[in-house]
C-alpha cells in the first residue's frame, strides 16, 4: 500500500507470514526519485509466527493474533497506521505453468499499442486453471508477432498477429483464501498477494544476473524456496518442503538433547563442512542453554548438519535438472532466508552444485534498521520492491511483471465487508 506521511514521501509496507516468524516491512520512497526507486526501510519488525507450518496457515486465530502482534509492534515504531500491505504467499501448493495467448492487433495501420500487449497477456491467463487452484500471477516472457519470436517488447512494432508466452503461477484456493481472511481479520487492507520467492528474487539479483541465469534459493524454517532466471524471464519457481528446522530436528536427535538446545547449537556452532573442523574441538551445551554441563564432538554436529544441508542442496538440484539448468547457470547462486545462515553453507554448495555461490542480500535498500542486512527479511524487503515497481509511474509497459491475484483478494474482502454489520 502507498500513503501519505509526510508531504512528498509515500510509504509502502509488506508482511511475510513465514513458518518461524512473522515479519512487516514499512519503506518510503521519494517520488522525485522515481527512476532509481531506492527505498529506504523505516522500520522491520519480527514477531515469532503461531498458526503457520511449511508455509500453510494451520490455525487463522493463531495467526490473526502474530499478524495483530506484528502489525502494532510496526504502528508503533512509525507512529502511524498501516491500513494496506502487499502480502506473500508461499507454501508446497504452487504450480507454475507456461501459456500462450494469441490476439488480433488492433488498429488498422498494425502498428501494436500496450491495449494490445494486455490483451494477449489476458488471452494467455484465460488457460482453465487447475481445480481449486487460482491464478497469482501471469508473468510475460517474450511476445512473437506474426511468427517472429523473442521479441521483449513489442509495442511500437507492426504487425497482425501478437502472441504472448507467459509463465502462469496458481496458489491452492483454501490457501489463498485464508491468508486473505486473517490479514483482513488483522484489520488491514491487501495490496495483492505476491509469491514470496519472487518477491524475494527480485530484490537480491541484478538485472544482469537475471539475464545470464541465476538461481535465488530461500532457506527458510520448513520449506526451501528457489526462482530461476534467465534471460531476464522467469524459467521456474519451486517450493521444497524441507527447511532449517530439519537441521535441527537432527541436531536434537544426534546429541539426544531438546529442540531448543539443538537450535542453539546449530545457530551458534553449527558449520556445513566437518572436514574442516579439528577432532579435539567441543561445544559445551551448557553455552547452548542446557541445564547440565556437557561436551559434544563439534565435527561430529557438522556431520549432521552438512547431510541435512547437502540434502536441502541436491533437491535444489533436481528442481535445476527438471529444467535442464543444473550446473549452468553462469550468475550462479544467490542464497537467503534464514536457514542460509548456517555456517559455510557457501563454499560447501559450490561442489554440490557445481554453481558459483553467494550470500543474496537485498540491493539498493537504505534504512537504519539493521534487518537491511538481515538475510531472513529478504521476502518481506522484496515485497517493498514489488509493490513499488508495480505504483512506479512510466513502469508499467516495461513491467516484467503482471499482476492478478487481486481479484480473488477483492471478492473476499467484499466478502468480509458484507458480513460486518
Ligand atoms: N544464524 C543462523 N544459523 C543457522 N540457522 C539460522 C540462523 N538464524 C536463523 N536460522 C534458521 O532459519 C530458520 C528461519 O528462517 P526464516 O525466518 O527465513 O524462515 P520462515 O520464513 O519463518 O519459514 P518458511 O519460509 O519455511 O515459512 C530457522 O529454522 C532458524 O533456525
Ligand atoms: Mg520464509
């Protein structure tokens, strides 16, 4: 959402409902400044999420309640109200497809028009949707016109017939609908629902990295979520369902101790490579909040939390092998979410996956607020960026992107109007 706040300067706020935490975003922008679109954080806020697992919403009162929780703690720290926020949406239950739509150009001299760009982007969307599956986002890729193809942006050109190739993204109906019911419980307005690796990606690659290839992989608490560009498009989107939290599970298992100590050991202490780690070195889990004193082999904690990570990695791989990019993408790998905390997680997916690798931290963001460099605020931070790409003046026929869950979202909050005396 965008609003006033102070004269010149409008405000835009996103929210991740993520399996381990809650997290709002509110940036502003100056207007002026339009072309570079850098915004600026002035608050990120985190809350631990209740009513959410593998990115699912299991429990909408549990959730309303983080969602209320995360929303005051942001009212409060820039004084005003967030009326409106641009929400992500992730979850096991995405499927990303490709369709083409085909139109008849309009004006009679052929010479193509943005009316006639929509209307092949809508003629694509008009696919019959998977049951109970609805539709996120219709993103264009290339356009042919009369049988010439690759074009990226046909308007201005001449011709009869436009074809567009988009990649559609549905979400499961149920899903769509309760995350639409609980931030409206919260009492807040949705911008548009935004698939959370996407908004994420969009933030952390170039647009020079997006045309060589790349592949931004999200390492959250139970779910591993990867985007792959190339050419400047979108070529594939998949949400994994295992997470940081397996580590964890694991460690807990390995060293027979709590979950809460196991996860302290693992944030603290935990390393991907035992083959660099000395024999003689222990970690005390008394450090990591046990009750008792007692020493564990530090490489042997390795081992396990480099078989759980080198898992996580190949079936990112198999997701690249599905569609042939395995191994070759030159702009290689971008890692973030939480999860890709974990030590010496870049060196050790470079053998893995043969990619050059590194940390995804989001571009051209200011803000006091540490959370800028704060790898788990990536989604919430990229739905800044996306929000603000889409309200750009002068934006929207070069837009990559095109954006349709509204509708859904709409009918639902009318829904809700109606029913509130
Ligand atoms: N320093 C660290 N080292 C290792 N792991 C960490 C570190 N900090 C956080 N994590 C792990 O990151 C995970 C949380 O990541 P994140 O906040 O991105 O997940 P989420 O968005 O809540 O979950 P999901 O995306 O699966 O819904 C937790 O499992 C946590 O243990
Ligand atoms: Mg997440």
């Amino acid at each position: 959402m965008i609003f006033k706040r102070k004269q010149n300067l409008e405000i835009i706020s996103g929210i991740d409902i993520g399996s381990s935490a809650v997290r709002v975003v509110v940036g502003q922008y100056d207007p002026d400044e339009k072309n570079k679109r850098n915004i600026q954080i002035l608050a990120a806020v985190e809350v631990p999420s209740e009513g959410v697992h593998k990115g699912v919403i299991t429990s909408i009162e549990e959730c309303v309640s983080s969602v209320s929780n995360a929303l005051e703690k942001t009212e409060r720290t820039i004084g005003c109200p967030i009326e409106h926020l641009w929400v992500g949406i992730s979850g096991t239950d995405i499927i990303s497809q490709e369709s083409k739509g085909v139109v008849a150009v309009a004006k009679t001299d052929g010479e193509i028009e943005d009316e006639d760009v929509d209307r092949a982007v809508e003629a694509a969307r008009t696919v019959a949707a998977p049951l109970n599956y609805e539709v996120l986002h219709v993103i264009p890729m290339t356009f042919s016109v009369d049988g010439q193809t690759g074009i990226k942006d046909p308007v201005g050109m001449t011709g009869i017939r436009l074809e567009a190739d988009t990649r559609i993204i549905y979400g499961l109906s149920s899903h769509i609908k309760n995350i639409t019911k609980t931030v409206y419980r919260a009492g807040v307005d949705i911008d548009d629902l935004v698939l959370s690796i996407l908004a994420n990606g969009e933030v952390v690659t170039t647009p020079r990295q997006k045309e060589l290839g790349v592949v931004v992989v999200n390492i959250g608490s139970s779910t591993t979520s990867l985007v792959v560009y190339e050419d400047g498009d979108v070529v594939h989107t998949a949400v994994i369902p295992v997470g940081s939290e397996h580590i964890t599970n694991d460690v807990a298992i390995g060293l027979r101790s709590s979950i809460d100590v196991a996860e302290r050991v693992k944030i603290y202490f935990g390393e991907c490579e035992a083959d660099k780690i000395l024999k003689k070195e222990k970690i005390n889990l008394k450090d990591c909040g046990s009750e008792v004193f007692e020493e564990v082999s530090k490489k042997y904690v390795a081992e396990i939390v480099g078989a759980r990570v080198a898992e996580i990695l190949e079936k990112v791989n198999e997701e690249l092998t599905s569609v042939q990019k395995a191994g070759v993408l030159p702009a290689g790998v971008l890692f973030t979410g939480g999860g890709s905390k974990i030590g010496g997680l870049v060196e050790f997916s470079k053998d893995i996956m043969g990619l050059p690798a590194s940390l995804g931290y989001p571009l051209d963001i200011k803000g006091a607020a540490d959370k800028v460099k704060d790898l788990s605020f990536g989604t919430s931070i990229g739905l800044l960026k996306w929000g603000t790409m889409l309200h750009s003046t002068g934006m929207k026929s070069s837009l990559p992107l095109v954006n349709s869950s509204s509708k859904i979202v709409e009918k639902i909050q009318s829904l809700f109007k109606s029913l509130i005396p």
